[in-house]
C-alpha cells in the first residue's frame, strides 16, 4: 500500500514532544521508547529522550554498558566528576545539570534562579538522552501543592517544564523530537508533563490489567483537561507561559507489547485481550469476516458512557486531543499478513511479541533490540563470563528475530508519521 503524506502546515518543522504514557507498569514502555527513539534517529531527525521516572529505567538501560566500561555510577555521573572520599555526602550539581533532578532544582529548593540548560548524553548519532533522577519525585512535591492549591501555592513549577522546552527549542543543533518516558502512575508530574505535549502513545500488554489502565486513562486524562482549564480561569497568579498554553496532546494510538505466539498469530488468550482493547480505545466492536472464539468483555452497549477512549477525548476536547478516523486508518497491520489485518480499524500502531533472548543482549550492550548489530550477538555475557551461544541455526535465530525487529520500529515509525501527518518524524 502506496501512502502519501499531506504536508498541512509550515509549521510542521517545529520540535514535537512524543508522551510515552501507561500507568499500568511492566509493558515494556520504556524499551519501546528507546527503540521507536533510535528508529528515528537512523533518520537523520535530532531525538532527545527525557526519563521522567524516579524509576530511571531508560537511564539505567541507555547508561550501564558505558558505566562498566569507565567503572563510574550513577552517583559519579550526576555530579560530573568522583566527589572526594570526605565529601561523599555532600552534593554539588555541575554548571550544567544532566538530570531532570537538578534541571528543576531552582523549583525544588525555592531558589530565585532560571531553570538551567541542560547537558544531554550523547547515545549515538542523533540521539540523546537527559538521564532521570530517584529524586525527581521532590519536583512532583512541588507540583502537587500548585494543583491542590490552584495555583495559588508553589504556582512557579506549572511554568518550569515550559522553560525547559524553550532551551530544548533554541538548543543548537536543534531537536526535532523529544520522548517523555514517562512513570507508571497518574500522579501530578504525568498530569503536567502530559497535558504539555503535542502527542501520547499508551504502550500496554494484551492483559486483564491494561485492559482496565485504558478504562482509567479515557477517564483520567479527559479529568486533568477539564481541571487544567478550570484552574486557568480562576487563579490570577500562576505565571503567563502556563496559563497561556492553549495546545494539548493528541493520541496517536496504542503498543501493543509482550505477548507470544505461533506462526505470527497471538496465543489465544492474547488475541481475547487485543481484541478488547481494540475495543475500549476505539469504542466499536469490530471483529474479523470469519471471527474465532475471542471472548468480548465489553459490547459497545455495555460500557459506560463515553464507550471509547477517542471518543472521551473528542468530548471533552473535540479533535484536538485525538486525530480523525481517516488519519487512524493510515495505520498498517504492523505486522503484516496476520490475525490482526482483521480487526481495523483500531488504532493498533504495532503489535511487538516478547523479545525473548534479544532483551537480554539489549541489556548487555545498552541498544535497544532494533539496534543491536551482529558483533553484539557473538559476544560474552559480562556477569558470568560465559559465551552466548550465538553459532549455527541459534545465530540464525537471532539475526532474523533481530532484523524483523528492526522492520516491526520501522513500520511503527512510518505509522506514527502517517497518522500525525508530521514528516519531522
């Protein structure tokens, strides 16, 4: 299928910021950050990623093979420099900070200074990355007293994620995408730091529980639009860039991730779960010509209204937080040839099988799986010291599992680009 893309605007050149959303953890949210990230960096598009969880599980991922090598820690990374024996304890952020923690630090500590420029860590050609902090939860204090107070308390941290963009936008060289890795809550940074981006993806598994964090996002999300409105018209001290932000994030579709299956076909009790997401995010009951014994929990009858998560979003926004249906129906089967082709449309942009042996080399070598090269899978496993058993049919194995990865992001990709209509992706 030949797909061209409508240019709408000039304006399309200007960076976006990609939300990276689940609260449901465990559904490999932030390896497909990173590999949808890279994907798009082998395009010659400037990418930063932003690891906005305490967790810091894209840092610990992009960082640890560059750490065993020069034998530092993160302790020593954040501070620039190895602190004195003595000093241990004491902590001295470098001119530039290179932690979302001390990006925010003027908020966190009260100090009457600009948010800072950031340093970004290079991970390879176009890409980059601001590592996330264990305390970055101490900026979500912060953000917590502003939303309970309407702004009247800690008003200055609604502002400071806008300050951040606008160095992100006059960097030079110039970014053109920024992913937000964002944690597994509904807490007051996801709030703000979602509600500030041009677009969202919601990775989740095919599971009873992501099942149910798509019921609470279509409640959720339309619930923090609607306060954020509320608390611009009636609070008179909360600083111009923030109550002056009219954009809000438009869904772009959903991940689904970690699931096995046969001849490119999920297991059964997957394929029950797929289709009910489809379900809930679409809100219409779609199902194949010849439909296997798939269980639907939710009939469109059935769920309470709105019946969708699109359709939540268009209620309380219009378009503006999701896109048309035409623009949904850019999206291909990703991939291609299987079960899945039967239940459009449903705003699937890739169904992504477990990695299986690969996640483990992602993890050694600090690449996600459409990133790792063929050197990376002939190498020692640097815990045990053991060879991987990468020769013969299992090395086979291992390059066609790795190269259909690599065309799986790809196609991932190309869907986001079709359905945003945005070719800076």
């Amino acid at each position: 299928m030949e797909r061209k893309l409508v240019l709408s605007s000039p304006a399309l050149a200007r960076m976006k910021v990609i939300a990276m959303f689940n609260h449901k953890g465990g559904v490999a949210k932030t390896t497909s950050t990173y590999a949808l990230a890279w994907e798009i960096a082998i395009r010659r598009r400037r990418v930063l990623m932003i690891d906005c969880d305490a967790q810091c599980n894209l840092s610990q991922l992009v960082l640890q093979s560059t750490f065993e090598e020069r034998d530092i820690n993160f302790g020593t990374f954040y501070d620039g420099v190895p602190a004195p024996a003595s000093k241990q304890t004491i902590y001295t952020p470098p001119a530039q900070p290179n932690n979302m923690r001390d990006v925010f630090l003027p908020i966190i500590d009260d100090l009457p200074q600009p948010i800072p420029q950031p340093n970004f860590y290079k991970v390879k050609s176009y890409l980059y990355l601001l590592a996330g902090h264990p305390q970055i939860t101490a900026y979500e204090e912060k953000l917590s007293v502003a939303y309970s107070s309407n702004g009247s308390l800690a008003a200055r941290a609604l502002a400071a994620f806008l300050e951040l963009l606008d160095h992100l936008r006059g960097a030079h060289p110039h970014f053109d995408i920024i992913f937000l890795d964002l944690s597994p809550s509904i807490g007051p940074l996801n709030r703000h730091l979602l509600l500030l981006s041009d677009y969202f993806i919601v990775p989740c598994a095919p599971d009873y529980f992501s099942f149910e964090a798509i019921r609470s996002i279509q409640r959720t999300i339309p619930e923090w639009k609607l306060k954020d409105q509320s608390m611009r018209h009636l609070a008179v001290n909360i600083p111009a860039p923030w109550r002056n932000w009219q954009s809000v994030p438009r869904f772009v579709g959903v991940l689904l991730l970690r699931y096995t299956h046969r001849r490119q076909t999920p297991a059964k009790n997957f394929m029950k779960w797929i289709v009910n997401i489809t379900v809930q995010v679409s809100g219409v009951a779609q199902g194949p010509v010849n439909p296997r014994p798939v269980q639907v929990l939710y009939q469109v009858n059935l769920l309470a209204s709105p019946p969708g998560l699109i359709q939540a979003l268009r209620l309380v926004a219009g378009r503006d937080m999701s896109f048309t249906d035409a623009q949904y129906n850019q999206i291909i089967p990703v991939p291609a040839g299987t079960e899945q082709e039967q239940y459009r449309p449903h705003n699937i942009l890739g169904m992504i099988s477990d990695f299986t042996q690969l996640a483990a080399l992602s993890h050694i070598h600090s690449r996600p799986v459409n990133g790792l090269e063929n050197r990376h899978l002939t190498s020692n496993d640097p815990v045990t010291g053991e060879a991987v058993k990468t020769s013969g049919t299992w090395l086979r194995e291992l390059k066609a599992r790795r190269d259909e990865w690599i065309e799986v992001f790809a196609a991932v990709v190309n869907n986001i680009m079709f359905v945003t209509n945005d070719c800076t992706i």
